[in-house]
C-alpha cells in the first residue's frame, strides 16, 4: 500500500458556536464553485452518524461545478502506508473453530482476503499469553530456566499457529508485528505472569529475556510464521490482574539497547525491535514518557515506536523529535462486542488521528471473539 487517500468531511462540534451547531448543512465556495457540502452531527446527543454515499467518478469526462472537486496534493508525501491489520488471540480461534469448514473459510476470507475482503496485511501475535488467552501461560514455565532448555511452543501449536496459518492460507504474503503481554513468572518480581510485577534487572534475568525472544522469533519462523517487528512489552508502565509486566523507563531502555536488539541481530533474524506497545494517556506516564523520548541512544537503535491508547499530542513529539523513526499504532479500543455505529466511527476517529499523527500501521484489537466476548 503505497498512498491511502483519505476523504474526510468531519468536524468535530465541540469546536463550534452555538449558531454553527444549529445548522444542518454548510456550504463551502471556493472561486465560486461548491467544493463540498458538510453535515454536523453530534454523537453526544445521540444521535447516529449520517449515511454517506459513495462518490462516483465518470471516466473519461471533467468534473465541474456543482459536482464536488477533490484536489489532491501530491508535493508533500508522508509516511508510506504498511497496511491496516488486526490481533491473533486464543480465545478468537477457539470461535472459529466452532464453525464448519466451509463457514470459518467465508470469515477468514472476509478478513484477510486482499481483494474482496477486510486487507487484514499487518496482523499482530502475543508472545505467551495476551488478557485473550483461554488462560495465562508463557513459553517457558519452568522456574529459573535461565539456559530455557525448556522452551516450548507446543501450546500455540494447537491454538494460534493454526489460526495464523490459516490466515496465511488467503494472504500468504501477510506480515506480523509481535508482543510479550508478560516474560515468564520467573523473571519477575512477584514470581507471576499475572497480578502485576516488574522484570527482574540482573545480568542473567536479561540474558535469558532477550534469548527468549529469540527463541520466539526462531521457532515460530519454523513454521512459516515471519515476524518482521517485536514489541518486547505490551504497556510497559503498568500491570494489571491480567498478564503483564512493569518495566521501569531506564530499564525498558537498558534491556533493548543492552540486550534484546544485540541479541537479535546476533541471531541473524532479519526482524526489528521496536521500542513499545505504550500507552502514553494518563499524566502518571508522563515521566516515562519524557525518558523513552529523550533516550537518543534508544532512538538510534529501535527500529521505530509502537503506541496504542495514547495522547496525540504525545505521539506527535516523537514525529517531531525523530522524523525519520517509523511510528505504528498497534491496538484499537476492546470496547464490549455491540458493533455499533457509534463504535465504529471511534475506531474511524482514532485511525484518522494516528494516520495524521505519522503512524505507517493502525492495528485493531481481537478480529473474532466467542460470545460472551470477555477478557480472561
């Protein structure tokens, strides 16, 4: 995906007077010609967003006034588009697999069909257990296994490979970003993947933590699976009930700059480390924030920044800060199964806004879930 045109007539009405948000349509003129007609709805009252109709383009004939004009600018491009994608989880195959053949075939198409369905092309994996894992595991739950003689992806091989491969099977040359949600419970404060914690900053704990990755990337390769992007941590700097992992900022640097990145190029992978997933919103991340941004070193090292949930304000000091540093957007909001308008044109909002903010790749979180659709 070379160029995304976006055309966009959104205004946002809490922007507006009170005499602009009393009027149903305004007409813009430019040289005397109509150029486009835009209508006010406001989501807050409840209502729903209006239908939009296709625009369609005779070929062959010129355009003229009352019909819309869209002028395009091609003179100052930004970043190149690697697609839109979404998340291989557990508890999605786990629905799937529910289905007949032939119907999980009609739905896998309808996502990653290139040409009569979703584009699904840059899809995002959990490295161990996400908070969508039937349950909580990693790929090595043995206790103090620093050499991880006891790595095993038998696990996923009965769950998500089979979901990625079939996946693969509509769009082979589909692409993958990948993310711990939690190391082993072994490498962390409180000996758990679950309940919080933070990693362990010894010498051994990061050896074996980058080697993990590794491990990850090799074996999953085997399989036909070629992760082009790891995310070591999903949310750093915070920890909840479900798998998790703090890692304070100067750490999370130290373990990618020291460890993980060496250790992966070592390895002879061609994948890139990219520093994140990170959830820059709330004003206690603000000093992580302000460390991640002003590490030069990291900056130099990573191959670019993976955010989700944040504040665009944010996102856009790394663009302008690091203007050659690739951005993504690596998980839209969960939200509670309803599929509603209302939630769609959310997901719209936030894709327009980290697209403008300089991300190549907006990601959706779970593609399929079972009913009653809820985190582990």
């Amino acid at each position: 995906m070379k160029y995304l045109l976006c055309i966009v007539l959104i205004v946002v009405t809490n922007g507006l007077s009170a005499q602009q948000k009393s009027k149903k349509k305004i007409s813009r003129e430019m040289h005397g010609k109509i150029h486009a007609v835009v209508e006010y709805t406001s989501l807050e009252a409840g209502n729903k967003p209006p239908a939009i109709s296709r625009l369609r383009f005779p070929s062959g004939k010129s355009i003229s006034s009352p019909q819309v004009v869209i002028e395009m600018q091609n003179t100052r491009p930004a970043q190149v588009m690697d697609g839109i994608g979404g998340a291989f989880n557990e508890q999605g195959w786990a629905a799937l697999s529910a289905l007949p053949a032939g119907k999980r075939r009609t739905v896998l198409s309808h996502l990653f069909n290139t040409k009569k369905g979703a584009n699904l092309r840059f899809n995002r994996i959990p490295i161990g257990a996400s908070d969508f894992a039937l349950s909580a595991y990693s790929l090595d739950s043995v206790k103090d296994d620093w050499a991880l003689k006891h790595f095993s992806i038998r696990r996923d091989e009965g769950c998500l490979i089979p979901y990625i491969q079939a996946a693969q099977s509509i769009n082979p040359e589909m692409k993958f970003h990948a993310s711990a949600w939690s190391p082993p419970g072994w490498m962390k404060t409180n000996g758990s993947q679950t309940g919080g914690g933070e990693l362990l900053g010894d010498t051994r704990t990061l050896e074996s933590y980058a080697d993990y990755f590794v491990k990850f990337l090799q074996t999953y390769k085997q399989h036909g699976i070629i992760i082009q992007r790891l995310c070591p941590q999903n949310e750093p700097m915070v920890a909840g009930s479900y798998p998790g992992c703090k890692i304070p900022a100067p750490l999370y640097a130290k373990a990618l700059t020291a460890w993980v990145i060496p250790a992966v190029k070592k390895s002879g992978l061609t994948t890139e480390v990219w520093a994140g997933t990170f959830n820059f919103w709330r004003r206690d991340t603000r000093k992580y924030f302000d460390y991640i941004l002003n590490d030069a070193g990291l900056a130099k090292e990573a191959g670019g920044y993976s955010f989700q949930y944040s504040n665009m304000n944010w996102v856009r000091e790394f663009t302008s800060r690091y203007p050659n540093v690739k951005l993504q957007h690596s998980e839209s909001e969960c939200y509670y199964g309803a599929n509603s308008e209302e939630e769609a044109f959310r997901d719209f909002q936030d894709f327009v806004a980290y697209v403008r903010a300089g991300c190549s790749l907006f990601t959706f979180w779970n593609m399929v879930l079972p009913e009653p659709h809820t985190s582990t």
